[in-house]
C-alpha cells in the first residue's frame, strides 16, 4: 500500500463521512509479503539488484535508526513499528482501501516505479 492509498482513502470518508461514522478500515498493502520479497519486488521495478540483509533489531535501534537524533517520540513510534514488524504482527492483509475506495490497494513495486528518484543515489 502506498501514500496515495492512504489519501484516497482520507479524500473518500471526508467528501462523505457519514457512511463511515463507527467504522473502522484496516490499511494494508494488496498482499502480505517478507522483507527478502519486498527487496525482489524494488528490484523488479528499479531494474537493478536490490537485497536484504537481517540485521539484528536492536543493532539497528542503536546503531543506525538511533544515529538519525530523532525527536523521543519518534523514535519510540518507528521503535516500536520495528518490534512489531520484526514480531510478524503485521503479516495479514484487509481490505480497507478497497472498502471505502472501490479499487484495490497498490503494491511495493508500484510505489517504486511512481517515485524511482527516491531509490537513486
């Protein structure tokens, strides 16, 4: 899922909000993929090699997510995204995005190609 997933879906409920007064929608990409078959499915679209490598979630706490000086409260919200993803609680997929906007979510690869200059050095 992607950015404009996520705003289409906010453009949806506030041009009409009352079909969606008490619900609840759960965001999430068109499939539930590992970190190695995202790094394939970049790859794919970039046209060059793209790899994983595992690195141990509290090395990377300390080492490289803690070396950006980011503000306590978010470092704690990515932290704790982290030990979530690293504890697979979000490995499912929902409809959501397709509930409130009548099409399916985006992928990784599409994200990738829509933004390439993102992902150049």
């Amino acid at each position: 899922m992607e950015a404009d997933d996520v705003a289409a879906v906010v453009e949806e409920i506030l041009a009409d909000p009352a079909p969606h007064i008490g619900r609840i929608y759960e965001l999430t990409g068109p499939r539930s993929d590992d970190i190695a078959a995202m790094a394939a499915e970049v790859s794919a679209a970039l046209g060059r090699p793209v790899s994983y490598t595992d690195v141990p979630l509290q090395e990377w706490l300390d080492n490289d997510l803690g070396s950006l000086g980011l503000p306590d409260h978010v470092f704690q919200h990515i932290s704790t995204m982290a030990r979530l993803h690293a504890e697979n609680r979000y490995d499912r997929t929902a409809d959501g995005v397709e509930q409130v906007t009548g099409r399916p979510p985006s992928g990784v690869a599409d994200f990738v190609r829509k933004n390439a200059g993102l992902f150049t050095g």
